[in-house]
C-alpha cells in the first residue's frame, strides 16, 4: 500500500509480474471503497489480496472510476460487478457503450495482440448499463466521501477523463500525462487508434489548469513537480511523433519503418535507464504499438491536408 493523502492510496497490481506497470487508485471512507482504474481481469488475485491487507473486500467497493476503457485500465470492471452488483461504473460517454457491450473494443484489441489476449489480460465482461453513470467532462462526483473534478482528457483515448481532488491537489490522469515507470523518462503511450496529437494538447493544457500538486498515473505512480513532468511528456512527444513521421518517408515496408521506430526508442531509453528499467516501459507501452498510432495519425492528417 501507498499512502498518497488521508483516504487514499493506491496498489500495484503486478502486471505480467513486473513491478511498476499498473496501479490501481483506492479512495476509502465512511461511504465506502471507490477504485480508479482497477486494472485488467489477469491481475485480480493480486488487487483482492492487497485489498485485504488493507482491510478492504470486493463487497467493500461502491464505485469504480475509469480513465479511459483501455484493458489495462477497465478490463476487471464487469468481474468485480459480477462479484458486487451494487457497484457504480463511472466513465464517459464514449466509453460507456464499450463497457456494456465490449464486443467491438476486445476484437479491436484480439487484432492487435492476438493470442495473448488471455495471458495479458484475462476475462472482459459487459457492466448492466443500470450500473453505468457517464461523464462529459466538467462534472464533480463523489466517491467513497471523496469530491472530484472530471475533466474530458481525449488525445490518446477519445473516451479518457481525468480526475482532480481538490483538496489534496491529486490529478489522477490515466494515461494522458504518459508512462513514468522509474527515473526521469516520461513515454508519450500511441497506441492506435484514438491518437490525436492536437487534442492531447489541448488536455494538457487542461489538466495544468487545475494546478495539481500531484500526477498520479496508472503507468506508474505519483509524480512531482507537475511542470516538469508535463515539459518532459511534451519534448517526448515531439520527438517521437517527429520520428514517426520521418520513418513514414523511409524506402521500405511499415514492418522496416516500425523496426526503425523500436530502434530509436531503446536507444533514447537507454541513454538514462537500465535495462531493467528500460524494459519496463516496453511492457507499459508496447513501442511497437506507439509507432502504428502515430502513423494512422500522421497518415490522417496527411490525406486532410491533400
């Protein structure tokens, strides 16, 4: 357990049994236990068991607050609720019809990583739409006797919001301030297909308006100071969106351009962390992935521009 303010802490869930990848947010109080971004279905026994050495259940959970419906992020959801009907689902709008019908989401996510669906992730089941409370963006919601600001933070999801406490100055931001497992590297996570580079700015900007003290995000952890995490996660931003766009123009086939792509983050990642560590970010945010992203990107804005 984590301790981040009075009420909250947050567990690592032991994605693939590596330390640092995936953490889930608790908010507890009288009212009850309020997860954020719970993970996905293969790492449940390691949440309940350290749910329980906080003294916490499964039947304990009033509401879970997705980020985004990534699964990562939400894959657990319909298990807990299969386990605890009386769970509340907070997501947008976008998200919701993902979350009550994940027909679509998963054979997208199959088309990416195939037989590893299972390994990786685990089981997906639909949440009762009943069960569902979706969000716009600009809302406050109360959780476990926890108020947060919502906030719409599209750019790597076109369903993410972010969540503020006011009275801790937490943002808890997903995947829209990036991938921090250790040290100073802040990832920019691109994978397809919702990347658009021009609102993930927009979303920065955003969340820099609440002033947070804090960045807690799911790929990992709690971080400050907010500015220069923000600066590091911009300058990765360019530098990879610049190399995607630069291999797009290289002689040979999208497989030689990803390799490419693969190539130059190592080599940028190991410039300040160990291979250990370096690592960790590949198994938080497939580089592989991060490439074909901003290419459906890059190609998009393209065949506007024509």
């Amino acid at each position: 357990m984590n301790r981040l303010a009075a009420g909250i802490f947050y567990i690592d869930v032991g994605f693939l049994d590596t330390p640092h990848i995936v953490g889930t947010v608790v908010l507890h109080g009288q009212s009850g236990v309020a997860l954020i971004d719970p993970g996905p279905s293969s790492t449940l026994d390691t949440l309940s068991e350290r749910l329980a050495e906080a003294g916490i259940g499964i039947g304990d959970i009033t509401a879970v607050l997705l980020t985004h419906v990534h699964l990562d992020h939400a894959g657990v959801t319909g298990t807990l609720m299969r386990r605890n009907p009386r769970i509340r689902v907070y997501v947008h709008e976008r998200g919701a019809p993902h979350m009550t019908n994940p027909e679509k989401l998963l054979a997208s996510a199959t088309r990416l990583y195939g037989a590893e669906m299972d390994r990786l992730w685990g089981e997906f089941l639909p949440v009762p739409s009943a069960a569902i409370v979706t969000l716009a963006g600009g809302e406050r919601v109360e959780a476990a006797g926890h108020v947060l600001e919502v906030a719409y933070t599209p750019g790597h999801a076109s369903h993410h919001v972010s969540y503020f406490h006011s009275d801790t100055g937490l943002a808890f931001v997903g995947d829209t301030a990036g991938v921090r497992c250790d040290g100073p590297f802040v990832l920019t996570p691109t994978p397809p297909p919702d990347i658009d580079l021009e609102l993930w700015r927009d979303s920065l900007r955003r969340i820099a308006e609440w002033k947070p003290a804090t960045l807690f995000l799911t790929h990992f952890g709690a971080w400050s100071p907010v500015d220069g995490h923000l600066a590091a996660l911009r300058e990765n931003m360019d530098l990879t969106s610049r190399w995607v766009h630069e291999s797009l123009g290289r002689e040979g086939s999208d497989e030689s351009r990803e390799a490419w792509f693969v190539g130059q983050t190592k080599r940028e990642l190991r410039r300040t962390l160990t291979d250990a560590d370096a690592r960790a970010y590949e198994v938080a945010a497939r580089f592989d992935l991060c490439w074909r992203g901003l290419a459906r990107y890059w190609r998009k804005a393209n065949a506007v521009s024509r």
